[in-house]
C-alpha cells in the first residue's frame, strides 16, 4: 500500500478519540496539534516534547508492542508507520482497535499530507493548517548549497547506510546532497573500500538509530582520509512536528558547506 492509497481513505472526524501511538515522530506531531490530553499510550521511543510524554503508558518499542498492554488502554485509534511498525503486529491489534491510521511519508512534502490527515482525523485542523504553512514557507526558501555526494551512516558493525529511495536521502536533497547508490535495499550494508570513497565527498555519522559521536567521527576521518561530520538524526529522519526544524536545521548544513 502506498502513503497516496491511505490518504485516499476515509477516515472519519474523531472528537473524543483514545490515542494510541506507536510512531515516535508523530507522537510529538499530535502533541503539538493539542491532541496529548486524547494519547493513552506510547512507545518507549516517543520521547517529545519530555514534559508532556513523560505522564503516557508506555506499550513496548515500535516492534516489540506489548499486545495486552494496548487492549487494556481500549484505544479508539492506533497510528502506526509502515517502516517502523511490523504488519503482523498491526493486524493482531487491528482485531480490538477500531480505527488504524497508518502512515507512510516518503519525502519532505508529504508531511503537509500527513499534518493534515491528523488534523482532519483527531479535529485538530486549525492549528494543522498554520503548521502547513509555517512549513510551506520554510520548504520555499531552500536553496541548494553546493553539490556533494555524501554517505549517510546509520549503523556500525556491520556499517550500514541509507537508498536513495529513502525520506533521509530526499531530504538531503533539498541542498543538492545525494547519496551513493549501493544496491537494492533501502538499508544496505557497505564495507569501507577504494571505490566506494572515490564516489564520495564527505561522510556524515547520523546520532541514530547508532549513537554515533565525535569519537567516531575523529577516528573515520583518520581511517578513510575523508571528512565526516556528525549530525542530528532527529533532525534528518523525524517527519512531522521535526520536518520544520529539519528544514532549518538542513540550512545550516548547506551554509556550512
């Protein structure tokens, strides 16, 4: 199913609805539409905003879902990802909660789309509309900084990095960064060698899912003679609420060079 079929269903207006949310990103976006009072649950992940979180059950990770935990919360809504959420999983509890609303932003603008469906879902379209064109905005005034062919790393040991058929790498094309095509997967995993540094410029270490810090980034630089930086992964990979500081953030990456 594709993020254009689950827009195009209907789903109706829901006042009074009992949230449960196992999408971190968007956890945090529904919390900014005023809708933390109508959150029942959470996963462990779903970190933003701090305060506010801090009072919602947690029901597990993204994939390990504790099932009896969510049944006992009697959820009206349950969102879900289609990356970050197992499908078996989703169907076990598609058989207690009413209404799934799944999700699936491929690329920078679809967070218009998806800040809409959960504004019109949860009846939160006002402050969805001012979200949209805050982020309109911000979206109209990126320019490209200079083109570079950058490796995004997400993982070690085994190193692994991003496709270009990813939210990751699109955003990273707003400044007209790309990234090295390494294969099929969206996640392939790479090994450190002579071709694959010809065909980049610089190496950026994402702070997740893998913590990744400036000790790795001094020690990559003197392994691979490239220039590696550290970056926000929040900032990179979170839609929703953090697509907007994800775009000024990716200004300053462009500013910088």
């Amino acid at each position: 199913m594709t993020y254009t079929d689950i827009l195009g269903q209907q789903h109706a207006a829901a006042p009074g609805a009992r949230i449960v949310s196992l999408v971190p990103s968007i956890t945090e976006l529904l919390c900014d539409l005023g809708l933390a009072p109508q959150l029942v649950g959470r996963t462990g992940f779903c970190i933003h905003p701090a305060d506010v979180v801090r009072s919602i059950p947690k029901v597990g990770g993204t994939k390990d879902v504790n099932i009896e935990k969510i049944r006992k919360l009697a959820p009206t809504h349950l969102v879900v990802n289609i990356d970050e959420n197992e499908k078996p999983t989703v169907d076990q509890l598609a058989q207690f909660v009413p209404n799934i609303v799944v999700t699936h932003p491929v690329a920078p603008r679809d967070n218009l789309a998806l800040v809409q469906l959960m504004g019109g879902v949860f009846c939160a379209r006002e402050r969805a509309d001012a979200w949209c064109a805050d982020f309109e905005r911000e979206l109209a005034q990126v320019e490209p900084g200079r083109p570079q062919r950058v490796l995004y790393c997400i993982w070690k040991d085994p190193w692994m990095t991003v496709s270009r058929d990813t939210y990751i790498a699109r955003m990273l094309a707003l400044i007209g960064w790309s990234i090295p095509a390494l294969g099929d997967q969206r996640y392939p995993s790479f090994t450190w060698d002579e071709a694959l540094l010809r065909d980049v410029d610089q190496v950026l270490l994402s702070s997740e899912p893998y913590r990744f810090t400036e000790e790795h980034v001094d020690a990559l630089e003197r392994q691979i003679g490239k220039p590696v930086q550290l970056v926000d992964g929040e900032m990179m990979s979170w839609y929703g609420s953090r697509a907007l500081q994800g775009i000024r953030y990716l200004k300053g990456l462009a500013a910088a060079g």
